[in-house]
C-alpha cells in the first residue's frame, strides 16, 4: 500500500534546531512503520526507529494523531553540528525520510486454508491448552489461526479490539475440501464474517467459534480442491470489500498427493491475493507449499 508522507521542515542549517514534524496516512488501522531519518551528513545524527499507528514506538514516539490509519509525530531539537559538509555553518542541509511499512501476515481481510489429513491427528509435541499431554497438530494448526484473529483484531497490542470489522474465510482440506461456515447465525453458509463479531451474542468470536468446532476430516492431502475453494472465498470477500487486499493463509503438514494439480489454482490466487504458505511440522513439504506463495 503506498504511504503518503508530509515533512516539515524539508531541510535546516547547520548549527540550528528544529521540530521535525511527521505525518504518515493511507495505513491500514493499528499498522506500525520503520521511519528512518537521513540528515545527509555524515550519519551522525541519522536515525531509524518504529512508530505504531495510536501507540508508542521503540524509542517512546508516540503517534499524536487519534484517529486510526494516520500516524504523525514530532521530533524536538534535531540539529547536526557545524562544518559537517564543507567545513562552513551556512550550509543548508536536507532532510530525507523514509517510510516503510512493516508487513502483517494479513494486512485487511483473510482466508485460512489448513491442513485435517491423517497426519494432523499426530501430536505435535506441545501442550497447547495446558493438560500437561501434547495436543494434535491439527489442535496446534486451529490454535495458532485463533492467535491470528486476535492480532488481527488487536492491531496494536494493547488488549482491545480496534480492527474488528477485518473480514475472514476458512477452509478446510484433506482429500477434499470444506469451506467453513463462520457465521451461526445469518442463513445458509457464510463465507466469511467479521473477525470481531459475535452474532449470536455467546461471547465467543463467531470466526474462532466456528474454527474450535470444525471436526476434521482425517484423510489424504489434496492441495487442489483446498486452493479452488479458496479462490471462491477469496472472490465472495473481493466483491464485500472491493480495493482492500486479501491474504491467503496456508497450512500444511504433509505432501500432497500430486505436486503438480493445484499449481493453476495457486497461480490464478496469486493475480488476486496475497498469499503465504507454511509447514507445519517435520513431516510437510517446503517444496510443495513454495508454489503457493
């Protein structure tokens, strides 16, 4: 997403001070960014810091601006020492900023494809709901997806949700594929929901509701009707909520059962969505997901 980004002032004499003042626009609500300040000198008085949208960064910059998708700050007293350029104090030297905005796994909307072959039902290894016993890398796959709706839903990590209106979609695969139905309430199967809503007022996010109830099917690894029934979720949230990106997000813990069937479906997703693929476990194919990225 490009960024629109207003300095003042632009430049400053050797041997002043000044505020800088930064305002930074067109993010997406909770977004943190990389500022890196360049008095194109001889890098002393260079910096490069992070600023979060409505929070602190990691050097105490706090955004001043209240309203999400904006972040402005001020710099107070910058100013480089005389004679760094031509051995003069008149010189009047620039000020260049540069604005990265650091990347989230899903940046707006989403859609989770995982993994519920046989191979799932395995343990993991981790305790995830602190029994004591490891759970199931299937239980770890829906686990980690929950993690997500929360990061997704608390932009800037302060307890609260202030991005709840993120739409999300779920698909689930083995030898074929089940696309979730993540709202249990509105008729017929939802595609997607938002991440922070609750319809049927349980107190229970409807997405993560939806997710810790799905019975997984246990049965072969099949990427192809996964990745078809993805791209229809991924078209359903495009007409909702058209200008604003979707991100696919893979989960696998095995090798398919062809490496070659899914790849036009990968492809056709990439023209429209974002999309990130990860093994899960010991036992998936890194050469298999890469396609899908």
């Amino acid at each position: 997403m490009a960024l629109n980004l207003s300095v003042d002032p632009n430049s400053i004499f050797e041997g002043d001070q000044a505020s800088l003042n930064v305002e930074i626009d067109e993010l997406i609500g909770g977004d943190f960014v990389e500022v890196s300040i360049d008095f194109n000198n001889d890098g002393t008085f260079d910096e490069t810091f992070t600023v979060v949208d409505n929070g602190t960064g990691d050097t105490g910059i706090v955004d001043e601006n209240p309203t999400d998708n904006e972040i402005s700050f001020t710099l107070p007293f910058v100013f480089p020492d005389d004679d760094l350029i031509t051995g003069t104090s008149s010189d009047d030297i620039p000020i260049t900023v540069n604005v990265v905005e650091q990347d989230l796994l899903v940046e707006a909307n989403g859609v989770y494809v995982f993994d519920d072959s046989g191979s799932t039902s395995s343990s993991s290894g981790i305790d995830i709901d602190g029994d004591g016993t490891p759970d199931s890398i299937f239980d770890a796959e829906i686990a980690a997806l929950i993690s997500l709706n929360e990061q997704i839903r608390d932009r800037d990590g302060d307890g609260t949700v202030d991005n709840p209106d993120a739409l999300i979609g779920a698909v689930a695969f083995s030898s074929s594929a089940i696309t979730i139905d993540v709202d249990p309430v509105t008729p017929g199967d939802q595609t997607f929901n938002e991440v922070g809503a609750d319809r049927d007022g349980n107190g229970q996010f409807d997405v993560d509701e939806a997710l810790l109830n799905y019975n997984p099917q246990f049965g072969g690894t099949n990427y192809e009707p996964a990745l078809q029934n993805s791209s229809m979720v991924i078209d359903d949230i495009l007409a909702e909520d058209p200008g604003v990106g979707v991100t696919q997000v893979f989960l696998s813990d095995g090798f398919p059962s062809s490496t070659t069937n899914y790849i036009d479906e990968a492809d056709a997703i990439k023209l429209k969505a974002d999309s990130q693929a990860f093994g899960v476990g010991s036992g998936s194919s890194l050469d298999a997901l890469i396609p899908i990225c």
